[in-house]
C-alpha cells in the first residue's frame, strides 16, 4: 500500500488491482472464495499484494529521496502510516460498535467467533487494538502495513549508503527463525515485560510479521533499485535471467498450479506437518518458492504482458489501493454480520449479486478516490503557482524600490 507520487506504473497497479480482486473474492462470503482462492498455486493474492506494495514504496520514496533528499523520505513514509494507522483505527470502531451491536443481536456465529476476546475482555480489547496488539480476523493486515512503513526509512537509507545486501541476508534470516517460532517467543517474553496486558497469541494476528517482513523487504529492494529510463518508469529496464532459471520457474510453478487445483487448497490433505511446508501465515518455505517462481515469470515475461489490453477496471483499484482495501473489509464484515459465512443452500443469484455489487462498490471507491486525489494535486499546484508569482513580484518591488 505504497503512497502515490510521481508517474504511475501503470502494470503494476494493474497487478495490484488484480491481487485486490482475489482477495475479495476469498474475503467474501459466498460460494467463490474457496476456488478462487490461491488460483496460481500455493500463493495467495496476500503474498503478491505485499511484495508488490514493497515495489511501490522502494519506486515511489525513493524517487522522493533523490529528487527531495533522506527527511523528505523519512516523512512521507510517516504521514503514510499515520494515514494507514487512522483506516484501522476507523475499522476497530466500525467492527467494536456496529458489526458486534448488530451480529450480537442476530447471534451470528461468523461475528460472535470473530469478536471473542473483544466479548470476554473489551476495554482491554480495545486498548490493546489501539496499540495494535489485538488484531481480530480481516483487521490483522494493515497493522504489518503500519510497522513495515515505519521500517522502510531506516532500511532504504541504510542500503543507499551501505549496499542491501545485508538487508537482505538479515531479512532472510528472520524468515528463516519464524519457522521456528521465534516471533510466539519474543512476544512472549514482552508480554512478561510489559506493564499492559498482552492479548493472548492467537489474538494477535494471523501473519506471523517476522515471516511476512521478507516479502516487503523484497519488494522494496526491487522497487528501490530499478533503472527506469523514462520518468513513468513504464519502460524500466526489465531484469533479466538465465535459460535454466527461466525453465525452472516454468516447472515449479507449472507443478504448483496443478497440485493445488488437482489436490485442493490442502496440499498434503489432512497431514499437518507437511502442510507446513507449505504454510501461509509463517510462509512456508514450499510456499516461498512457489511465489519467487511466479515473480521470475512475471519479471521475465513482463514487456509481453504489457503488450495485452490494458484493464482499466484493475488499474483503478490499484491506483486507489488502501480506499479500497478498506472498502473489501467493510463490505466483507457487513456480508457476514446479515448473511453469516458461505452457504451451499443459499440462493446462486444472491451469490453473484454480493459478488458483482461488491466489485462495482470497489471501482466506484476508486473512482471517488482518484478525483479527490486529482483535486488535491490540483490545489496544491495552484497554491505553489500563487505562492510563485508573489515570491517574483515582491522581488521585483525590492529591485524597483
């Protein structure tokens, strides 16, 4: 969920806008979310939207960098998690007010699942949402959007100075011990430390952050160190490959794709260990490969994917990416508090009017999005031209006095 500035990539807002059209579809409920989810394999549309909003953020900031200097950077990246940090706080009242007032009167199962630390505790529950340590269902992802802004300064500065390799590596190896569980243990032991009452681990957040953090770290390095050679950066100098790499990715994603669709979502059905291989929340290290092979293809076969019809559908949610992820969540939380979770008795039509009035609600969203947005720069350009023309014809009475 990388700021805009600057010109806009329009492939990879398109992308973007295509990750943020399979995460509603899972979100929602009806009767689509489970085969649509992880359509390319075992990756989910979470996976490609993180790595990829790191790819806007290293784009964006760091053309901020070059053009405005490091504090310049610094603070764009600060106004953007406040600005983040405001939705979800806006989406904890919605969900602790409405969503609970109303699933608690209809004694909606899917609501009164979803909220049950806020019932058992709910000033602390609140108190801690606040902090970001209490993060329900559906409102645990823009909390690691929130933390991986306030990490980028420090991490794109570091490696402008001082080369990403180490980043790297340390990013690596972070991912490495969330196999491992480290991040339940550091939690832990400052939940021992702490003079405020931790939420138990469970009510955390699905996504282990220490696991999750490589995929930004990534994105960010691409998006950071790409030679563009026009001021879109529509036309950057696409990275390039080697034959066997190329062939190998083909195969493992090849291999993904028809083991999930022919297996299930499951890929070692009910055997818990081995589905750790493959494991979301911590990304398993099965799961890492499968992604980076789908990155390799997507990096490698990018200027023929840029020839295909542009969907303008896709690149205006893209372009609007936190309105309307905010917007999904909304949408999804009302769908359960008046419908309940996925149903195989409930009517088709209903089911396709949820999910194409849903779709329409997003475009509209971005839509609204991208003429305030447009006003505002618009404003903002009018002011810096008045402030301009003054700035001249002051000194020009100065020269003349």
């Amino acid at each position: 969920m990388g700021g805009a500035a600057g010109g806009r990539a329009w492939h990879i807002d398109a992308l973007r806008g295509l990750m943020l059209v399979l995460m509603t579809a899972t979100h929602l409920p009806t009767r689509f979310a489970s085969p649509l989810g992880q359509p390319f394999g075992y990756v989910s549309a979470a996976e490609g939207f993180v790595l990829l909003s790191g790819f806007m953020a290293g784009r964006v900031y760091m053309q901020r960098h070059e053009k405005h200097g490091a504090d310049e950077m610094r603070s764009a990246f600060l106004k953007r998690a406040l600005k983040i940090y405001a939705w979800q706080v806006a989406l904890l009242l919605f969900l602790f007010s409405f969503i609970a007032l109303i699933g608690s009167a209809k004694q909606e199962d899917a609501i009164v699942n979803l909220l049950t630390y806020y019932w058992q505790q709910p000033v602390t529950a609140f108190v801690n949402g606040l902090f970001l340590l209490y993060n329900p269902p559906l409102l645990d992802i823009l909390p690691m959007y929130i933390l991986f802004m306030l990490i980028s300064a420090p991490l794109m500065l570091h490696g402008v100075r001082n080369g990403w390799a180490p980043i790297l590596a340390a990013s690596i190896a972070l991912w490495l011990a969330a196999q491992f569980d480290v991040g339940s243990w550091v939690y832990h032991w400052l939940a021992a430390q702490a003079s405020i009452k931790f939420p138990p681990i469970g009510e955390t957040g699905s996504f282990s952050i220490a696991a999750w953090q490589l995929l930004w770290v990534l994105g960010l390095w691409m998006g950071a160190t790409t030679i563009a050679t026009s001021e879109t950066d529509e036309e950057a100098t696409p990275r390039r490959f080697p034959t066997w790499m190329v062939l190998t990715a083909l195969v493992v994603a090849l291999v993904g794709f028809v083991w999930r669709h022919a297996l299930g979502q499951a890929a070692f059905g009910g055997d818990a260990t081995l589905n750790l291989l493959f494991d979301k929340w911590k990304l398993g290290p099965l799961r890492v490969i499968n992604l980076l092979a789908l990155v390799v293809l997507v990096i490698h076969y990018g200027p023929v994917l840029r020839r295909l019809p542009r969907s303008h559908f896709l690149e205006a949610l893209g372009a609007a990416s936190l309105a309307v992820f905010v917007s999904h969540l909304v949408i999804a939380l009302l769908a359960l508090t008046y419908l309940g979770p996925p149903s195989p008795g409930r009517p088709l039509w209903l089911d396709l009017a949820l999910f194409f009035g849903t779709y329409a609600i997003l475009y509209f969203v971005a839509w609204i999005t991208q003429q305030v947005e447009r006003s505002s720069a618009s404003a903002r350009d009018r002011m810096r031209s008045w402030a301009a023309q003054g700035s001249r014809a002051l000194i020009s009475r100065r020269h003349k006095a």
